[in-house]
DNA sequence: CAGCATCCTTCGTGATACTG
DNA sequence: CAGTATCACGAAGGATGCTG
C-alpha cells in the first residue's frame, strides 16, 4: 500500500456547499499562495526573501499564507536557532504537486493579459455609452 | 498573423505589485469562478441553471461573478427576449482555455483532500499542545 | 531576522426588497 | 426569470509597535 491519499473512498465535490474542498480551493486559489508557491518552486527560501520577492505583500499576509500552507502539509519551515534567527521555508512532496497546477495559472493570466485587458475596454466603453453624455435625456 | 493575444511584447509578471496580472490571477482563482467556468465547460447553461448548481452561491455574487467573466471576455451572455426572460451564459473560445488549468485545480483539491484535511489535524495537535491542558503552568 | 499583537479601515458577502 | 439596488455586517487586509 503506497497511496498517498486519503484511503477513503470519499470523493470531493466543489459544487456542495458543505464539501471541504471549497476551503481548500479557497487556498490553492488564493493570489498570495499562487505567488509563493511559485517562488519555493525555485528553491527553499527565507522569510524575508519571499517579501522581497512578492512586491507588495504585508509581513501579515506572508506569515498567513506560510502557516496556512504549512498546516496543509505543503511547505515545511525549518528554523536555524541562531542569532538572528534564520528561518528557511520549502515545498514538501505534496506541496510540489502544486506547481504545475499553479504554474499553469500564473501563465494563463501573463499570456491572456492582452486579450482580457482589450476586452474589460471595449466592454466599459459599451457601458460608458449606456449612461454616457447622451444617455436616456 | 494569427496570434490572439495581445501584439506588444510586454509581458505580465505577478510579482511585480502594479502588474495587471494581479487582478486578472485574483479572477481566475476565484472560488466562484473556478466553479461556474466548470458548469460551463459542460455546455451553455442559463443563470438558474448555474444557481442550482454552484450550492451555496448566492444571486450576488453569480451575477458578479458572470458579469465579470463577460467583461473579460470569457463568457459570453445571450439574452432572449422572451417571457419571461430567458438569458444562456457559454464559454468563449478564450473562456474555454481556462478549462484545462481550473480543472488541473480542482482536481488537485479533491486528490489532496484527504492528506491535507490530515495534515491539519496534525498540525492543530501540536499547537493544541503548547496552550493544552499541562501548558506552561 | 522573523515574527506576534493590536488597531483600524476597507472590502467582500449575504440578506432583503424591488423591477422589466 | 434574471436580474438591480440598498443595507448591514464580518472578515480580510494594511499599518504600527513590540519581542525572542
């Protein structure tokens, strides 16, 4: 027996409102998590590496998403007892098995930019001519 | 010239704070949207159809949600002036490339769904631990 | 350095009521 | 049926100050 996961026969299902997938895909989804899973997917890193390399996340939100993923079972953080201390954090085994899902997301919406921001205009200036200069007088 | 994505050479990186492709991954992760870009995939659906679906969403946020995926160019919505009215909602052609990638998520949430749900009560032992019954007396 | 605790503001979200 | 509009609330998130 080498299954990984869960040996129930449970399967999840997002569409139930009651379904525990639904946090999950909460998380996995969440913008900060995207972002540093894609970094630790380059290698373990530190604390402060990590805020530096996601331009404009709080302390708070990186510390959040850490603990959340390593509660998940997803990032290992290892403390170094020294002074200062030094903290590194990586991606366990399982955590890998995001990175291409995640990877996939973060090249969707670089390659698709163009396209999506062309259609938010034409679809604001339709918009702008419903209530625009002339609209319902 | 057949290429579909924006012709300027930029290219989106979400690491970046003011990169557009923050908003646009905020979209595309979105608890909400994973799951009504999944309905669709399925076939066009009309907006009752994805409200019974999704258990849970409410009005407000299926609307804004759809509204969101149209002004993107992702869904297309077609009115019929019936009545009552009747409204389908469909993937685009750039809508459909989102299939793959959110199926990839989902189907990792439900994969994962039992080591993780494990790992955190693991996790929620230990802590229990520190502040637990014997904790620091 | 790598956090935790607190305050405070903003936003997302749900509930409710109304319309073409 | 498929919305829109409004209200009201809790949670998300940022800023600041402190600690091992």
């Amino acid at each position: 027996m080498v299954t990984t996961h869960s040996e129930s026969a449970y399967r999840g299902n997002p569409y139930d409102a009651s379904c525990p997938t639904r946090p999950l895909l909460d998380r996995i989804g969440d913008r900060w998590t995207v972002l540093v899973v894609g970094i630790l997917g380059q290698g373990d890193a530190r604390f402060s590496e990590l805020r530096r390399g996601i331009e404009g996340i709080s302390q708070k939100m990186l510390t959040q998403t850490l603990r959340g993923l390593e509660r998940d079972g997803l990032v290992r953080r290892t403390v170094y007892p020294q002074v200062p201390v030094r903290v590194d954090y990586a991606l366990t085994d399982a955590g890998r098995t995001l990175l291409d899902p995640l990877r996939a997301l973060q090249e969707w919406s670089i390659y698709h930019l163009g396209d999506v921001s062309a259609s938010q205009e034409a679809y604001d200036q339709l918009r702008m001519g419903d209530i625009g200069p002339n609209a319902a007088l």
